[in-house]
C-alpha cells in the first residue's frame, strides 16, 4: 500500500537568501519486516537532491532534502509541487 503524503518544507532560499514554503510529495510504502532481536529500528534519512524555484527572483536553485524514513517504511519518490 502506497501513502502519499503532501509536506510543507521551509528552505533557505540562496538566490534571495530569504525563507520559502515548497509542497512535496513524499511516496512511501510500508514493508514488513520479520522481526529479530539485532534490527535496527531507529529512523534513518535519505537525503534527495531536488530543483525549486525561488517565487522572488524566479530563479531555480538546488536543495538537499533529508527525508526520515521510519522503521517500515520505504521512500519511493519525492515529487516537488509546482
Ligand atoms: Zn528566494
């Protein structure tokens, strides 16, 4: 089963050096795990390299994102809402 799951992110702008809110989408799907005594069930993040465009200058700039990914879970896609 897919959650898809639309987030508000604040970034530091570099073009305007200012603050924006971008909508992305986050595709996850849950995995079951059989559970064993030595599993690491601590969040790990998969960090994704995505374009946004700055409202102000109207220039687009790169950004890192860490995206936490809970014990079960698999990030399949982020999507960055236009
Ligand atoms: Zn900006």
């Amino acid at each position: 089963m897919a959650i898809d799951k639309p987030e508000i992110i604040k970034l530091s702008c570099p073009v305007c050096k200012g603050q924006h809110d971008y909508a992305v989408k986050i595709s996850k799907s849950t995995v079951f795990y059989q559970m064993t005594a030595d599993m690491d069930t601590s969040t790990q993040f998969v960090k994704v390299r995505r374009v946004f465009t700055c409202p102000n200058e109207d220039k687009e700039f790169q950004a890192t994102l860490k995206i936490p990914q809970h014990f079960g879970e698999t990030i399949n896609g982020v999507d960055v809402q236009k």
